[in-house]
C-alpha cells in the first residue's frame, strides 16, 4: 500500500498567494520520479496559517530516493533563489492503511 508525506508549512500572514504563485509556476520535476502517485497543495479555510503539501508514493523508498535526487533539487531552486515563504515546516508522514475513490 501507498505511503503519504505531508509537509506541513506555515506561511506568514500576507504570503499565502506568493506560496501558491511559487507552487503552481514549481517544476514540476516530482512528477516523473519513479514510485510517484500523487501531489496536492491544500489550502486551509479556517484562521490557521499552515499548508499541506500532500504526496503519495509507492514506498517509502520512492519518496526517500526523490528527497536525494537532483530533480528535487531542481524543483526546490526557487526556494534557495527567493528564500523560504513559510516560517517553519514539519515531514509528517503516514502509511496509507485504507483508501477509497
């Protein structure tokens, strides 16, 4: 079954739609690594200040393999060039137990 990583980021009040502009012009290098299933950025829609970034892989070792490869680091190079958006953030990470579509 899938695994799920979750990086849980918190964005400073006024940079939500720089987060989100970074996102949607991101690489898009993730995609074709092998074991990827799926990426999401979730909004929050309450008066917290923290989004998820959801990834879902094959195993924990497609996620890890694309955590050391150069592609992430080709996909991240916005972060390094303009510096982080967020204030923090926190991998969690989750096996995937049960799933319905």
């Amino acid at each position: 079954m899938s695994v799920v990583r979750i990086n849980a980021i918190t964005v400073e009040p006024g940079r939500a739609a720089e987060l989100e502009e970074r996102f949607a012009a991101r690489a898009g290098e993730v995609e074709g690594m092998p074991g990827f299933e799926g990426f999401e950025l979730l909004r929050p829609t309450d008066d917290r200040n923290v989004y998820l970034v959801y990834t879902r892989w094959e195993s924990n070792e497609a996620f890890e393999a694309w955590v050391n490869s150069e592609a992430f680091q080709r996909g991240h190079a916005g972060h390094r060039e303009g510096g982080p958006v967020g204030s923090a953030s926190e991998l969690w990470m989750f096996d995937v137990v049960e799933r319905k579509e």
